[in-house]
C-alpha cells in the first residue's frame, strides 16, 4: 500500500512536490475510499488535472522512473551514466541532486525508503521501517559511507558484501537485492506491483501473457463485458514461428538472423466475435469473427490492452499509475475502469489507482473525494506545483468579518474547475485575433 511520494529537481519539478495517499484529516465523505492495513490508512485512487504542459506526465514519469532505477541498477556497468534530468529553468539547479522518497506498508510495517543522485554518483540512500513503535533506520548512506544498522534483516556477510559492492552509481538496495539479502528482496517483491501505463500508447501491454493463467481469461472477457463494447466473445489464438512466412524477397542474411532470433516463439491473434443478426434486426445464433486490430475501434483496442494490467493489479493489491488515462475512450468507460478502484466490492485486495486526466466529468460523477483531486500549475519559475483540493481553502466577507471555509464536498467542482478558481487551467489568447491577424495563401501545386 503506498502512503506517499516525493520528488525534488527532476524535469519540470524544481522544488520538492509531495503526492500524498494518506486521507485527509476530518474529511467524512466517500469513507469507503479508504483503505486500512494495521494501523495505516490510504486512499485507492488519485487524480491529476491541469494544462499541457503543467507536468502531471512527468509526476508520474518520476515515480515510473524510481521503480526502473530500482531495478536496473545494480546490473549496469562502472560507466553507466545515471539518468539525472534536473529542472533547467531556475539559475544553480542544474547541478543539484535529484532526489526522491517513497513511503509504503508491507504487512504491518512502513517503510520510507529515498536516495539523491547526480549524473555520475549516488549522494545519498536512506531506508527507514516503522513497526510497533518509533520510526528506525535500517540504512544511510553519504556517497561512498554506508552505514548499516542490525535491524536490517539479513546474512551480516552477505550485507558487508554488499557494502563493497556497491558502486558510485549503483543502488545498495538494488546490490542487496542482487545478493539475495531478506528484507531487500521483500522490498522488491513489493515494487513488483507497481507499474505505470502510458494512455496514449498502450500496445506494448502484454494482456495476452495473462490469458493462459488461472482465471485470467474469464476475468478479461468479464471486464471487457462490462464496458459494453457489443463483443460476444473473445478469443487469442497462437502459432508457433514459421520461418516460410518470412518475404521471398528479404536479403538471406537479414532472414537468417530473423529466423535465428524467432525460432520457438510464438504469434498470437485477438479474435472478436459479434453475434450476426437477421433481417428483422433480430440475433441469431451465429457469430461473426475478425481479428481485433484490424476492425475493433480505437477505445476497443485500448480496453482489451488495459484489462491486464488493471486485472493483474486488482487481484494482486498493488499500485496502477495510468497516464491520459481517458485517451480513445468514451467518458463512461473511463469512468467505468476508475469506479473498480473505488468499489471495494471489485477491489477486495486494496489497489490504488493513481491517473492523469483532462476528463472533468469525473469531477462530478465519479464519487472521488476532495484529498483525491488533485492539480498540477507552473510557479513563476515555469516549476510543477502540485497541491490538493482538500487545502483549498476560501476567505469570506460574512458580516464584515472575513472567515476562511473548505471547499464543500457537494460543491459542483467541474464548473468551478472550468471557471478557474482551481487554476491548473489553460489561460489562452483570443484565438479570433489570430485568425484576424493572420495571412492565409493558398499553396499552389
């Protein structure tokens, strides 16, 4: 269950912008939007609105970016540059650190794990557990100092082994993970539930990967079902390479090379199937079937892509970051897919949902709370500023004494978004000026 995420000096974020999934305090509506484990609490779903541009994709790039970083670093080579992209607009910030921190629950525990790093070197790496009482520190690192406390669960030789291991530009975590150390690869098992989508372009998912395992398939067709899509049915077929299929005329090398790097693998094909109906409109018992890609619509084609992930991260309680998340699909529908994250009646094991959007109808029908809407707006230095609608907070003349008031739950927040009392909005020029001002000729072919 994840309780937060920070990030500092990375892309269009300058100073340090806290995404936040614990609820807000005295906020009574949507109780059911909290999820508990122990002693803890968090929300199961997250909103982002502004303006292109604000840095909503690149909030969630960081968050994409640490669970990579995590992942790949202890296999990379002495040499391997770090991906450091600071923020470039504020004078002196191009070469300070990035930095990011996590807080999440595994079992009963919460864990605060964060690291600084430039091009070249980690600065710094911290883990911290909470258990029963006070907040411990299982490690800290300052450059090429690494402190290990006993409270770190694992062999004391693996762990000084992991201490000389550890590169400048390499995670200790990530070495401890590589060595096998206990509570390291605990860490990781939980980052194995916490992924990111790009809206825009889905078609690297790998939904079909999860039709041949247990109960998979009839969960997708169930969810597909629930969208009504007019699908009968679903099915993926597969074949084994065949290295005749490969063009007559493709250079022999380039063949060899393909038929080399594709032997024993396999295709597949999505077939929908529609019920075919008579001439009174009436359906028969018969289908038609076509191959999904070639005649299924866009919003077709990206539902059956995020069934997956969606299905994989419900059943498994983890954490789903979608980016556009309403792209090619009609507004219900993506109301729809959030609502599963909402009802804990379809999210019985606790995910979270964390998305960006541009669809305001979700501000009024979605059962979305405030602490879980929330904006993204440049600052002065052209900087991501990232805070909630729960902080809003509005100052009233009332019998000439100004007091402040929240924001009311039953408020209508989508017509209040567009007349920017939230900002995070597109403040655009008189597009009528241009078109007035603007010299159009026609092109001569």
């Amino acid at each position: 269950m994840l309780l937060e995420f920070r990030v500092c000096n990375y892309r269009s974020i300058g100073e340090e912008q806290v995404l936040s999934l614990i609820p807000a305090s005295k906020q009574k509506d949507h109780l059911q939007n909290i999820l508990t484990k122990g002693k803890y609490q968090a929300l199961n779903a997250i909103s982002l609105y502004g303006q292109n541009g604000s840095g909503k994709s690149n909030l969630l790039l960081a968050m994409s970016f640490l669970d990579k970083l995590i992942h790949i670093s202890a296999r990379t080579s002495s040499t391997t540059k770090l991906p450091y992209d600071p923020f470039l607009l504020r004078e002196g910030w191009e070469g300070k650190p990035t930095r990011f921190e996590i807080t999440f629950i595994i079992e009963e525990n919460r864990y605060r794990y964060g690291l600084e790093f430039t091009e070249k070197e980690v600065l710094k790496e911290w883990l911290f557990r909470k258990s029963q009482s006070r907040e411990v520190s299982l490690f800290e690192r300052e450059e090429s100092t690494i402190e290990v406390s006993s409270g770190f669960n694992g062999s004391k030789k693996i762990i000084d082994a992991a201490i000389e291991a550890t590169r400048d530009n390499a995670l200790f975590l990530s070495t401890c993970d590589m060595l096998n150390v206990e509570e390291a690869k605990i860490i990781f098992n939980w980052f194995r539930y916490f992924g990111m989508i790009d809206g825009l372009n889905t078609e690297d998912l790998h939904t079909v990967d999860l039709w041949d395992k247990e109960d998979y398939k009839d969960k997708i067709k169930k969810y597909l079902e629930s969208l009504s899509l007019n699908i009968a049915d679903v099915d993926i077929t597969t074949k084994d390479f065949d290295e005749s299929e490969l063009p007559d005329d493709m250079p022999k090398a380039m063949k060899n090379r393909l038929a080399k790097s594709l032997k024993g693998k396999q295709s597949y094909t999505v077939i929908a199937k529609h019920t075919l109906y008579d001439s009174n409109a009436k359906p028969t018992p018969n289908l038609v079937s076509w191959e999904w890609w070639e005649k299924e619509s866009a919003g077709s084609k990206k539902a059956f892509e995020l069934s997956g992930p969606i299905l994989w991260t419900l059943a498994n309680g983890g954490v789903l970051i979608i980016d556009e998340i309403e792209a090619k699909m009609h507004p219900v529908m993506t109301l729809n897919t959030i609502d599963i994250f909402l009802d804990p009646a379809s999210n019985p094991n606790k995910a979270q949902l964390i998305f960006a959007t541009h669809d305001t109808n979700l501000l009024t029908y979605s059962t979305l709370r405030r602490d879980q809407i929330y904006f993204v707006e440049k600052n002065k230095w052209e900087s991501s500023e990232l805070y909630s609608l729960s902080d809003f907070v509005y100052f009233e003349n009332k019998n000439g004494e100004f007091k402040s008031e929240k924001e009311r739950p039953d408020t209508d927040k989508e017509k209040r978004y567009f007349e920017g009392r939230y900002k995070a909005i597109p403040v655009l020029g008189d597009f009528r000026t241009f078109i007035r001002n603007t010299k159009w000729q026609k092109e001569v072919l």
